[in-house]
C-alpha cells in the first residue's frame, strides 16, 4: 500500500510551500496544485497553428447553432485539439467569429476544467478522488500513478505522454473506483491496473477502456468533441451489467414506471361562451 511519503530534507520542490517537498507532493498529501495556481494564460507557448482551414472549422460550428454564442464550448473543444491546450490565439479567434470580447471567452475557458491552459500530454489521465471513489480505493490508485510517473496534480511527465489530474466525480459510482484516459473510462481500477494502463500508452500499446471505445490521442479526442465524429462511436460496451441492475430487478418484479395522469379537461363555465 502507498502511503505519503515523509520530507526527507532534500529535493524541495521550488516554489512549493515551506516544509514541503517534492514526495511530499506526489504522495498527494502536501499541497495540491490546482488550475487556479495557475495564471489564467501562458503567452510563451508556440507559434499558433490556428490556420486558415481551423478558421473555417471554427465557422462551420458557429453555424450549426441558433445563436452563434452557443458554440463557444465546441469550438473551444477544436481550439484544444489543435493547439493542445487554450491559446490567446484560440481565444481571439473564437471571440471574433462569435463577435464577442476575449474576456467573454476567457471567462468561459477558466471557467471548465477541461479547458486547459498549458500543454497537455497525448493521454490525459484523471482518477477520481471524490467521496465513494476515494472511499473504494481512488486516493490509493492516484497515489501510486504519482509515485509511479513522477509528476503531481496537472503535470506532465518529461516524455510529454501523461498528464495526471485528480478529477471530481464522473458519474459512475457504480464502477468505483474510476479512472478515465481521455474521458473513456477504466471502471473498478486498482493500482496495479493504473500503472499497466499509464505503461501500455507510454509504449504505444492499443488499449481499450472498459466501456467505450479504443483510447486515442488527447488531440483526437478533443476533435470528437467539438462535434467532429470518428466513427467508433459504437465500438466497445456502453453500460455494464452494475449500471443495468435496476432495469433487471425492475423487469423480474414487473414493476412499471407510473402512468402519466390524462391532462385536465376544461370545466363547463370555462368553455361556455358570453353571448
């Protein structure tokens, strides 16, 4: 069992909080860096790849929608897919397509986890450390992916393959606990399993997640989600027997959800008319 490991003295982490070092921090038990550490943008990164044909990506979204606005969440989505992250140049972009301020966009980037300000690795890693999943063995899991990569909380291993983040819960208490690589979800995981999962991408090895589809890149999967499909949305299960259980109790005990009451007829004074 992991279990946090004491200051030894040195090898402080820099910037790290007085008396902290840094097993104190991949234990996960010494201060746990958020995205709010962060400032809101890096503008030392790359030359943009914002091209022509993003641009007009970034066009086509805004017109699947009523009200163009609507599609900041997409577009930002196509941003991350192309640049790994959001960009000031991203945030220009969609800001002038949509005719609204950088801040408005901004405010919406900081605002979502998922959008993320500084590079991504080509696998996203996020294990749930939210109550249940805690409780069934996610701190334990998310301890030893530290210990075992290397990096703390929304860091990125030195070979730029893994980015390992803690995450709030992911709506399947029923597999707990939970760890998911690029959104797809690795159920009932163990540490043991982690490790094996983080090394198999590290070696590009395929894998599969238990439900869903063939992992793919970080960069591919945000293109998926800017409403871009690949394909395979039907590869691999999509629920599993845990997450059926109650239609199958519900069946063997014929019980049925209650009728919807017939609507409520007018009473005669209400239909009469006043001559």
């Amino acid at each position: 069992m992991s279990l946090p490991v004491e200051p030894q003295g040195p090898g402080a982490r820099a910037g790290a909080p007085a008396g902290t070092n840094a097993s104190e921090e991949l234990a996960g038990h010494g201060h746990l860096k958020t995205h709010f550490d962060e400032p809101s943008l890096d503008f030392d990164g790359p030359v943009s790849l914002i091209d022509d044909g993003v641009l007009d990506e970034l066009r086509m979204i805004a017109g699947r929608y009523p009200q163009a606005r609507s599609a900041l969440l997409p577009m930002l989505h196509l941003v991350q897919s192309v640049e790994g992250r959001v960009t000031p140049a991203g945030i220009e972009a969609c800001a002038a397509i949509l005719g609204i301020s950088t801040a408005d966009v901004s405010g919406v980037a900081t605002f979502y986890t998922m959008y993320k300000r500084r590079p991504v690795g080509k696998y996203h890693v996020g294990v749930c450390t939210t109550a249940l999943c805690a409780i069934m063995g996610g701190d334990e899991v998310y301890a030893r992916l530290q210990e075992h990569l290397g990096v703390g909380n929304d860091e990125t291993t030195d070979d730029g393959q893994v980015t390992l983040e803690h995450l709030e819960c992911n709506a399947a208490c029923d597999y707990a606990p939970v760890m998911m690589v690029n959104w797809e979800f690795f159920d009932g995981t163990t540490p043991e399993r982690a490790v094996e999962v983080v090394d198999s991408l590290r070696a590009g090895t395929p894998v599969q997640a238990t439900r869903g589809a063939r992992v793919v890149t970080w960069k591919e999967t945000e293109r998926i989600l800017a409403g871009f499909p690949d394909g395979r949305a039907d590869e691999g299960p999509t629920s599993g027997p845990a997450s059926r259980l109650g239609l199958q109790i519900a069946k063997e005990r014929g019980w049925h959800a209650p009728s919807a009451p017939p609507p409520e007829q007018p009473d005669d004074e209400s239909t009469t008319e006043t001559p």
